[in-house]
C-alpha cells in the first residue's frame, strides 16, 4: 500500500497539473476575447460620440428650421387674413352694386309708362318741328317766287 499512495499523488499531482494548462490556455483564450470585446466597445464609443454629436447639430438645426416655419407661417397668416378682409369688401361692395341695381330696375319699371309717354311726346314734337319748317321753308320760296 506504500506504492499506492505515492502513485496515487502523483497522478493527482499530473491531472491537476494538466487542469492548470488546459485552464490557463482557456484564461489566455478569454483574455484575448476580452481585449477584442474592450477595443471594439472603444470603437462604438467613438462612433456613438460622433453620431451624438450629429444628432446634436441635427436637432439644432431642425430646430432652427421649425422655428423659420412658425415665421413664415405667421406671416402667411397676416396675408390670409389680408385676403379675407378683401373677400368680405368685395362682397361688400357686390351687395352694394346689387342693391342700386334693383333701386334702378324697380325704379325703371315704375317710370317705364312715362318714358313711354315723353318718348312719343318726344316724337311728335320732332314731327310737328318738321312739318313746320317744311311748311315755312315752302312759304319763303313760294314768297321768293312771288318776288322774282
């Protein structure tokens, strides 16, 4: 049983020997995955600082550019406005035209009679005033004849 012992720690001694290699290659393998890890999250960081700075000039000027909009927009408000004011005078203005124009129309029929009546006034005075130069233009040359 002497031999045995020291067999027996020998063999203990080799298996945890080859234990300590095999988990040494491991750590060393991890250590290696590790750094990979480590450079690559460096590389996310500096581009995730990029990108952040990016979105910070973005947002600025988007910024920037809805603020240019509310200008405008205001602007444009005063000329819709402008606009509506015109719209409400020229309707204005189409009430007004239409009202005189059926004072006039209303106005016309109830003078529609008279006019009808000094037109032919009119008519026969224009055909009294030819008949009476045409009578007096023969009597000067009738008196004309009388004197020759």
């Amino acid at each position: 049983m002497n031999v045995l012992i020291p067999i027996s720690v020998a063999v203990i001694a080799l298996a945890f020997v080859v234990l300590v290699f095999f988990l040494a290659r491991t750590l060393k393998s991890l250590q290696g995955t590790l750094d990979n890890v480590a450079k690559t999250l460096d590389g996310f960081e500096t581009q995730l600082n990029g990108v952040t700075s990016e979105t910070a000039q973005l947002l600025h000027k988007t910024n920037k550019l809805a603020e240019d909009v509310q200008t405008k927009a205001d602007s444009l408000n005063t000329v819709f406005s402008a606009v509506q004011d015109l719209g409400s005078s020229i309707h204005n203005v189409n009430q007004s035209v239409r009202k005189v124009t059926e004072k006039i129309s209303t106005g016309a029929e109830r003078q529609s009679e008279n006019i009808s009546q000094a037109v032919q006034w009119g008519n026969v005075a224009i055909n009294l005033w030819e008949k009476w130069k045409i009578r007096k233009s023969s009597l000067e040359s009738s008196r004309r004849k009388q004197y020759q």
